[in-house]
C-alpha cells in the first residue's frame, strides 16, 4: 500500500508542477483538434502561445 501511496504522491506532485503547460497544451488540443509533436515539445517548454497553425504552415502541401 505504501508503494502506491508513493507513486500517486509522485504523480500528483509531477501534474501540479506541470500544470500550466497542461493546461495550454489541452486548450490548444480544443482549439485545433489535432497538434504536431513541436507544438507539444513547445508547450511543454513553456511557450503557452503556440498554436498548431505555426506548425501546418511547415507542412508540405500534398
């Protein structure tokens, strides 16, 4: 039981401290429906203004 006390601990603290750039990262996912993995990469860096526009502009046409 101590064991999994620990580990829900450890989540919870790792989701509280991460929480801002969750928060963005669900937004933008509500916004665009769909997100690269450098949108998600930028996210979680910090920059709560990234969008997936920026990153399908990098796409190439098919």
């Amino acid at each position: 039981m101590a064991l999994l006390r620990r580990g829900y601990d450890r989540a919870l603290a790792i989701l509280t401290e991460h929480r801002a750039a969750l928060d963005a990262l669900a937004k933008t996912l509500l916004e665009e429906e769909q997100v690269t993995g450098e949108v998600v990469k930028t996210l979680i860096n910090g920059n709560s203004d990234a969008s997936g526009k920026d990153a399908k502009k990098e796409e190439p046409n098919e």
